[in-house]
C-alpha cells in the first residue's frame, strides 16, 4: 500500500535567490521524487507535498546548507 502524501510548511532561513530555490527543490526531491515543492523567498518558507516525514525534510535541508523546521499549518 502505497504511503499517502503529507503538506509540510517549513521554516528554511538562508535562502536568498533562484540557486537556493533549485537547492531546496533538489534536496527534498531526493527524498521524494514525487514530492512537490513550493518556495516562498520573501517569507523563507516551503510548501511541500511529500511522502517523507518533517524531520527527514529538515535534516535534509539543513545538509543543503539551510536551517529549517517544521512550521503548523
């Protein structure tokens, strides 16, 4: 039985331009290829779409090179 999808709102301070944008997208796409990631830049966090739990998300974000946490919808 296939894992059903989670939105997760991240708190990802660091980002500051479309490279970081890309970084971000990469990483979680790592975790999940299927997720789907929606960057905010002006308010530094992340919308995404994912079978990966929040914890798995930030470490890998924060191996990116970013700081992140879970933030309550």
């Amino acid at each position: 039985m296939d894992e059903p999808r989670k939105d997760l709102l991240m708190q990802v301070d660091g980002m500051t331009c479309q490279g970081c944008v890309n970084a971000v997208t990469k990483a979680v796409q790592r975790l999940d290829p299927g997720a789907t990631v929606d960057v905010d830049l002006d308010h530094g966090r992340v919308h995404i779409s994912t079978k990966a739990q929040s914890l798995e998300v930030a470490q890998a974000l924060n191996a990116a090179g970013y700081e992140a946490r879970a933030m309550t919808m």
